[in-house]
C-alpha cells in the first residue's frame, strides 16, 4: 500500500515556502536598495545638526562658548552659528543683583529678617552701631565670573559677599561715631563701594560693584536712652549757640548803623561849613577889591548891614505921636497904624 498523504500537512508546508520565499526576496531588495535605510538617516543627522549649529544670545546679555571642555570665545547678544558639539553658557550682564546684610528679604517689599550679627559694627573710636546695608552688582566678565562660580556657585556667593563684607566693616572702622549718625553715610557709602571694586578685581572675580546703599544706621536699644539725652543736650547747645549768634550780628548791625549815620552826618557837616567859608571868603575878596576902588561907600553898606542884623535881633517899639503910628523893629514886621 502507498502512503497516505494528509493535506493538512501539505498546505502547511506550502504556506511556509511561500514565506520564506518572501523572506529572500524581501532580503534581497533590502540589499538592492540601501538608500532606503541611509537617507532618512541622513536626513536626522541634518537635522540634528542645524538645531543645534545656531544659538541665540538674548539683549542684555553674553555667551561663553565651551568646546569639549575648553573655553573657545565669548559672544554679545544676536543670532550666532557654533560647531554642533559647542556648548554655549549665557550670563545676564546687565541684571542688577544684591548682597543684603543686616536686614534680609523674605518676601519683597512686605517682610524683612533682621541678623545682628551683621548688623553690629565697631567705629573708629571704639562705639557699637548697628547698620544694615545692601551691596548692588553685575556680572562685568562673564569668563572670570564662570570660572569662580562653576561649583558650588552658592557657596561661592557666599564666600564673594563675605568679602564685601569685610571691607564695610573696614571703612566703618575708619569713621567716628558721630560722623557716620549725622553726615557721614554718603561718603561711607562711595568709600565702601571702592574698596569692594578694588578687592574683586584684584582677585578677578568678574562682579563690579554697582553702588552701595546704606538702609539704616542706628545706635543699640541699651545705650538709646542715653543717645537721646545726649542729642537734646547738643540741640539744646546749638539753640543757645544761634541764639547767641543772631543777637550778636544784630547788636553789631546796629552799631554799623549808627557808624555809619555819624560819619554822613560829620560829611555833611564838612560840606557845609566848607561851603560856608568858601562863601565868606568870597566875599570878603570881593568886598576888598570894592573897598580899593572907594571905601567910604563899602563902610556905609557894612555898617547898614551890621545895624540891620543887630536890629533883628532886639523888640524896640518906636511911638510916633505926631501921626499916630506905632513902629516896630525886631523880630515883629514892621507895622504902620493910622
């Protein structure tokens, strides 16, 4: 007998035939056609590449450029192309950042934390003051400024804010008691914010010190009792003082015043007697020259003008009874009655 021949079998072994035959022929396109595997890769490397060949540097601000590690260049703010394994680090150079010491912020503009510790400070003639401040800055060098603070940048803040710190606390050391309650802020202030630029640069941190700004100065709350009274005794001192003052420059005002008033009255008094004998001297030239030419006529009108004077002076009353009439000489006029 032949053997049976089952179908079911036959159809498998068919059914697989047709698949390995798919298999080669689908290999052997694949190995026929190698842009269909080599172009979509290149197409994502391009990609790949020109997302990451172009950065952006925003306004305001500067960008280190790293090439596997090692500093290549610095670049300003715009559209620029790198090398796709550059890595590119920004730094705001214009952002104004702050060192507080003495008073913190908790929360901006409503809440604030007092540290004594930063707040005490010794003088120059060995008095406590309690000052809080605030120290201002920028990034000048975005170069010097990364190399400081690549690791530990906080702590490294920290450390940099110390330093500000120090040299404060210097230039309060420099300055009187009185001088830096009163008058002298603003010059502790420039001094302070020069020697804190002098120190960074000469460790070339990279930070430029943008101002400082002192927030308050006050005296401890032990010896405040004590301050005030020392306050009313000098305002008390400066009253009697301008009191003093202001009475002085008027008393000597006056006394210019009234200087003044006699030697104009002593300069009129010289004119005129001046004038006087100008004219009496006058006179008598002209009543000289007259007297040459005829002097019996220059006697007659000397001697009426001597009677008349002598006249004037005197209240004589001359009764004339033939005409009933009364006549007066002196200082009454002349009176004629009928």
């Amino acid at each position: 007998m032949g053997k049976r021949v089952n179908f079911r079998d036959f159809f498998k072994f068919d059914a697989a035939k047709q698949a390995g035959e798919v298999w080669e022929e689908g290999i052997k396109q694949a190995r026929f056609n190698p842009w269909a595997f080599i172009g979509p890769l290149i197409v994502i490397v391009v990609a790949f590449c020109a997302y990451h060949s172009f950065y952006t540097v925003p306004l305001g601000s500067q960008a280190l450029l790293f090439r596997f590690g090692k500093y290549v260049g610095t670049t300003e703010e715009g559209l620029h192309f790198k090398a796709p394994w550059t890595e590119v680090v920004r730094f705001d150079v214009r952002e104004i950042r702050r060192f507080e010491f003495g008073e913190k912020t908790e929360i901006p503009g409503m809440r604030y934390r007092s540290d004594d510790s930063e707040q005490k400070m010794v003088t120059a003639d060995t008095k406590i003051l309690l000052i809080s401040w605030v120290a201002q800055w920028r990034i000048a060098d975005p170069y010097q400024y990364f190399i400081t603070n690549n690791v530990d940048s906080e702590g490294n803040l920290r450390l940099i804010a110390g330093l500000a710190e120090a040299d404060f606390r210097k230039e309060v050391a420099s300055m009187n008691y009185e001088e830096i309650l009163t008058t002298g802020k603003v010059a502790l202030s420039a001094n302070a914010r020069n020697r804190i630029t002098n120190t960074y640069n000469q460790l070339g941190i990279g930070i430029t010190i943008v101002d400082v700004l002192i927030s308050e100065v006050r005296v401890p709350p032990s010896v405040q009792p004590s301050y005030n009274d020392v306050e009313t005794a000098k305002q008390a001192k400066a009253s009697a003082i301008n009191e003093a003052e202001a009475y002085a420059n008027k008393t000597v005002e006056e006394a210019r015043g009234m200087a003044q008033v006699a030697v104009n009255n002593a300069e009129a008094y010289k004119v005129n007697t001046v004038a006087d004998a100008t004219a009496v001297s006058t006179r008598l030239t002209s009543l000289n020259e007259m007297f040459v030419m005829n002097p019996n006529l220059v006697r007659t009108n000397l001697w009426y003008e001597n009677i008349e004077d002598v006249l004037a002076r005197l209240n004589i009353i001359f009764v004339d009874s033939s005409n009933n009439s009364n006549i007066f000489l002196g200082e009454v006029p002349i009176i004629t009655t009928r």
